[in-house]
C-alpha cells in the first residue's frame, strides 16, 4: 500500500463541499483583492493567536520579510537565528538588509538553544527569530528574558506552527501570542494550507499592525498616497475563503496529527536504530512534522521508497553551511548539533487522513530495515 507524505486530495475530499461553496462565494463576488474574508480571517487568527492584529500578506516569506522591513536594519545590525530551517528564515533577515547570526540547537526539539542565544548576543544585536520546528514552540520565556534585558525584538517564526501552545508561568501561551510580531505560512502543505501561497503576521502592538498594513500595501493607507516604500504582498480573498473554512477543522485536525504521532511514538519506540520525537513537557505539539533521527538515514530512506513509502529530510543542509551565506564565515563544524541534526532527520508522513494500515506499513517498513 503506497503512503505518501503528505494527502492534501483526501483532505481536500473531507471539505470539498464548504471549500467549493465558500470558493464559489468570492467568484460571485468577484471581490478578489481584499474582499471581505480577508479582514476576517485576520481577525479569526489573531483571535487563535490571543494577539490583537492580524495582517494577511502573500506568504510566510513575507511575514517575516516586512516586520524585519519595519526594523530599518544597516548592514552591521545582527539578529540571531537558528541554522536549522526552512530557507526564508534567515534569506529574509538579509534581504531586509540585516546580518544573519546562527546558533546552535538543542538536540531534542531541535530548536534553538537559548544558552546559546545569550551567548551570541553583542552590541549590533537587534533581534532574536526563534522558528517553532515541526510544530512544537522554542523556549519563549528564555527568548522574552533575554529581549527585554538586551532591548531586543522577537520575531516568531511560526510558520510551522499554527495552533501549538506553550505552559509559561502556568498559562497555556499560544504560538505567535508573545512575539513582538510573528509570522504563519499557509503553503498548502502546512497545517493551515491554502491552495496557494499566503501568510500571516501576528502581532498585539497596534501602531506597528498599521505599519505593517502600509508595508503590505505599497507603504500607503489611502490609494496613491504614499508614506513610505512598500510592496504587493496582499493575501487573495480566494485563499482567505478557503482558509477560513479549512481554520474550522484545524483544531481537530491536529488531534489527528497528534494521535498519529502517539501511535508511532509507541510503536517506534520498540525498533533499535531510531530516536522518536521528544516533546517538552511545556508544549503541545501540533505535529507539522513527525521527525525521527535514525541510522544510516539515507539508506533508510531509499529503503522506504522501495517499500512505496514517502518521507522526508527537513533539512540536509544547515542554513550556515548554504553557499549564499559563505561570507558569513560559518565551516563545517560551526553548529556541530545542527549538523548531526541534518545528517540524521527523518520526517514520515503524518497527517490526520492516514489510516492504521497506512501508519503500519510505514512501522513495519523502518523495522523491516533494522532487523
Ligand atoms: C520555518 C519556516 N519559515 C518560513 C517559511 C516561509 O513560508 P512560505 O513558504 O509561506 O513563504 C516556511 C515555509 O515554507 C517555514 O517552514
């Protein structure tokens, strides 16, 4: 039985109806840029992110683009990230004319590591980016310490992470919710995914939600007004109807994926050669990824093609070690747990459609290949 990694048709199949009516909705409108459903799924995920304003833009590359835009950084200003991302993470610190700074990990999460956050701060420090990897929150409190004694912003990356909280101080703290402004992808294939590009930028700070409304905008409030130099980044109204529809399942949606999680946490856990997820004891995940370390990765991976199962490498390689940042000066061996970490990663498939048969054919499969 093949399983792929990812099944947006039987996801699509789930709310074809709602989905092709709220779709048809916009087409009778014929309202396609910033038509009503626009300003209300802003609202709706600001409301998920217990933040005060959303701000839809073209994607997730965007929203972390136009609040380090805000930031009006010179070549010298550093913010520090992690290594371990998906590429816009750090492209869009440097294509806001800043200077990415990487630190390592921490070996469980996979996300930064915070002590070593502290370390990498000097005076050009502006920001932090802290990115929630596959769906479960970085150590927020150590990133808002951390800002507020140095006077630095925080932006989320929370692209992987719609929907994930946080215990903090014994308050559930939802993803988003605490950054000076933080940043959703909806890529069609994140847990809340148009049919397109998209994003979302978060933010309780009304006076930069209106700069960031400019920014979004060509820089101007009323049409052919212009008080500083923006750019096109609106989100389709398309996109926001189908968004909308697809935001009422995202709650249970997530049960699924951490049900799915849960069956292969157990059933991994009995097979020599793979390290299953841990989760903080703060967090709960929302299993954008199900991500294993395992022996002879790549071996297994090829393993599990033949076995018509699709997984995947999130990331082969570190954002240091990539050519575009060479003059940066990172080497091999710069962030040694991020490197293991890229050498190691497995991501199987884990999405609320797949079946117990589907799930065990991929157990059996890895097992099949230790054994
Ligand atoms: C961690 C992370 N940051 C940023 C992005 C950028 O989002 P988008 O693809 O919507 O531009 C993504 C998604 O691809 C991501 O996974």
């Amino acid at each position: 039985m093949p399983v792929p990694l990812l099944d947006l048709k039987a996801q699509f199949e789930s709310i074809r109806e709602e989905a092709m009516a709220a779709v048809l909705g916009v087409i009778e409108s014929q309202r396609f840029i910033m038509g009503e459903q626009v300003p209300q799924l802003e609202l709706a995920i600001a409301s998920l992110s217990n933040t005060g304003h959303g701000i839809a833009c073209a994607s997730g590359t965007d929203a972390l683009l136009l609040p380090l835009k805000a930031l009006e950084l010179k070549p010298e200003d550093e913010i520090i990230t992690t290594p371990f991302s998906f590429f816009a993470t750090a492209g869009t610190i440097a294509n806001a004319g800043g200077k990415p700074v990487f630190v390592d990990i921490d070996p469980g999460t996979f996300n930064i590591d915070p002590d070593a956050v502290e370390a990498a701060i000097t005076p050009n420090t502006r920001g932090i980016v802290p990115v929630h990897l596959f769906g479960q929150m970085a150590q927020m409190e150590r990133m808002l310490r951390l800002a507020e004694q140095h006077g630095l912003v925080v932006i989320e990356d929370a692209a992987q992470a719609i929907g994930a909280r946080r215990k903090i101080a014994g308050e559930w703290k939802a993803a988003g919710e605490l950054g000076w402004v933080s940043a959703f992808s909806f890529f069609p294939s994140k847990n809340l995914g148009g049919w397109g590009d998209g994003g979302m930028m978060v933010t309780s700070d009304g006076s930069l939600a209106a700069r960031l409304r400019l920014l979004r905008m060509h820089g101007g409030a009323k049409q052919y007004h212009h008080e500083e130099i923006g750019t096109n980044s609106r989100l389709d109204t398309l996109q926001a109807a189908v968004l909308l529809v697809k935001l009422g399942h995202l709650q249970d949606w997530a049960e699924g994926r951490r049900g799915q999680a849960a069956a292969y946490d157990a059933a991994l856990a009995e097979i020599d050669g793979v390290t299953t997820p841990p989760v903080e004891s703060a967090n709960e995940h929302v299993y954008h990824q199900y991500t294993i370390r395992a022996e002879r990765r790549d071996e297994l991976k090829e393993h599990l093609a033949r076995c018509a199962v699709s997984c995947a490498v999130y990331y082969p390689k570190p954002l240091h070690l990539q050519p575009c940042f060479a003059q940066l000066g990172y080497v091999e061996g710069s962030f040694p747990v991020a490197e293991a970490a890229s050498r190691e990663v497995l991501s199987l498939p884990v999405y609320p459609e797949l079946t117990s048969d589907q799930r065990e054919t991929v157990v059996n499969a890895i097992g099949g290949f230790y054994t």
